[in-house]
C-alpha cells in the first residue's frame, strides 16, 4: 500500500508536469473506484488550469484556477503514470487527465483509491477536516507526540498510525521509527516517556525524509510517476526481518501482530 513517502515521490514527479498546465480532457474507463468518479468530472476539468499540486496525509490535492481542488487516494495498489495519450491503457487503468499529447493515467487494479472532485475549500473537505498534524511539520513533534498518548493504552504503534493523531505514519515507517528510537511498538502509549516521544518524532521525521530521498518502497507495483521503483525496502532495519539479526546488536528480530498488522522489533534494542 502507498504509504507518504510514496505519496510523496508521486506528489513530488507529477507537480512539474501539472503546475501551469491546462487539462484538454478527461477519460474515464472505471468509475467505479472506492466512491464513484463524478460524472460530470471531464465537463468540470476541461479548460481547467493546475495551479498548484500538493499533499495532505496520503491525499494528492491539485488546486485549479476554478477555485476547486481534485483529491486523489491511490489506494491499496494505486498509482499515476505520465504517459503520451495515445498510449493503449492497461486493464487497470481506470481515468486519464489529458494534457494535450500526454495524460497523467490513473492505475489502480483493487480499485480502493479515488478521485474526488471538490468544489469549496479542500480543508474543509470531510476526509480532509480531521485530519492530525504532517509528520514533516512543525506542528510536530516530542511534545504533541507526549501529550497525545497521555491516558493512552493502546499500544504507541497503533497510536502513531492513528491519523487524528499525526498523519501518513503507516505500518512500514511505524516499525521503522519505532526501532530507530528504540520503543517496543507493544508498549502502551500512556507508559512511552517524554524523552521516547521526543526521539520518537524525530525518528519518524528522520525516517520519512530517508524514505523520501529513496523513492518511497516498493511493494507490489509502486513505483513513481515516470515508471521508477522505490528504494528504501533495501534499508528495513525490522520490516519484513523476522528471525534476521538485528543490524545493530545481532539478535534475532521478534514479529507480533497489532491491530491486524504486522510488527517487527528487536527484544534487546526496544524496550
């Protein structure tokens, strides 16, 4: 699943493509994704200008000169591609937005993603309203982390990976900052210190921005929006390591279940 560092890879190789570009068209194949494309979307996006192209947790948001904005989710499985239009689409490319010779494609073979036409306010938008801080913000950091788990006691990986909490935290990059700061992702929030919150969110800021800079991880079909993989799977330190010793002190990495996800941890390095 496309967590935010692939959202924003993606976000970060279509903006150029779009920014200042007017839409001559859409192309709907599949409408129906996780809610159905509007009908109306290519009458409301034709002769429309991009101004602007950004990201809210795991949304892509480009802004239009109509005032409106169109939300993007990819998902379970999927993603953008900038493709020449003419280019014969695959059975799981659902919606093109044409830009003239090209198009950027939408694929997305569950069809748990969407593409949403918002007309007033984009913050105001209900996936949007309610939403926590961006991990990459000022707005967090130790002491949001600190004062968000008081009284908690679910486990701190089920509370990172809760979006009123801070958003796009997902199961990777949970397990991945957890054992950088050296937390046990069992451990009840209410217990994690202030000093463990505090290298916490930096550990996730730190191991976001690495992911980043990797183009994201690739797990199944991700890749970014010129086709290239993601990295950063090639740097797991516990993901995905169960029964591997750890890099740091060679025991053997311990795997549980949290939430219905899986989690990785080392006994020795995270308490």
């Amino acid at each position: 699943m496309p967590e935010l560092p692939e959202v924003e890879t993606t976000c970060r190789g279509v903006r150029p493509l779009l920014t200042g570009h007017t839409l001559t068209g859409v192309r709907v194949r599949c409408a129906r994704l996780r809610w159905p494309v509007d009908p109306e979307l290519a009458s409301r996006l034709t002769g429309v200008r991009v101004t602007a192209v950004s990201r809210r947790a795991k949304y892509l948001l480009m802004a239009l000169d109509s005032g409106a904005t169109l939300i993007i989710h990819l998902g379970m499985s999927g993603s953008l591609r900038h493709v020449p239009a003419d280019t014969p689409p695959e059975r799981h490319d659902h919606v093109d937005l044409l830009l003239g010779e090209h198009c950027l494609r939408y694929r997305d073979p569950r069809r748990f993603g969407a593409i949403l036409y918002c007309p007033g306010p984009v913050e105001l938008h209900p996936l949007l309203v309610k939403l926590g801080p961006e991990p990459l913000s000022d707005g967090f950091d130790g002491e949001v982390l600190f004062a968000a788990c008081r009284g908690k006691t679910a486990a701190i990986k089920t509370v990172l990976m809760d979006n009123h909490v801070v958003v796009g935290v997902g199961n990777i990059y949970a397990n991945e900052a957890l054992f950088a700061a050296g937390v046990r992702p069992t451990r009840p929030a209410g217990q994690v210190s202030r000093d463990a919150c505090q290298r916490l969110a930096a550990a996730i800021r730190a191991t976001l921005l690495r992911a980043i800079e990797a183009g994201g991880s690739t797990l199944r079909d991700f890749t970014d929006a010129i086709g290239k993989p993601g990295y950063f799977q090639q740097q797991y330190a516990v993901y995905g390591r169960t029964g591997q010793p750890c890099h740091a002190c060679a025991t053997l990495v311990q795997h549980t279940r949290l939430g219905q996800r899986s989690s990785f941890f080392c006994p020795h390095c995270q308490t």
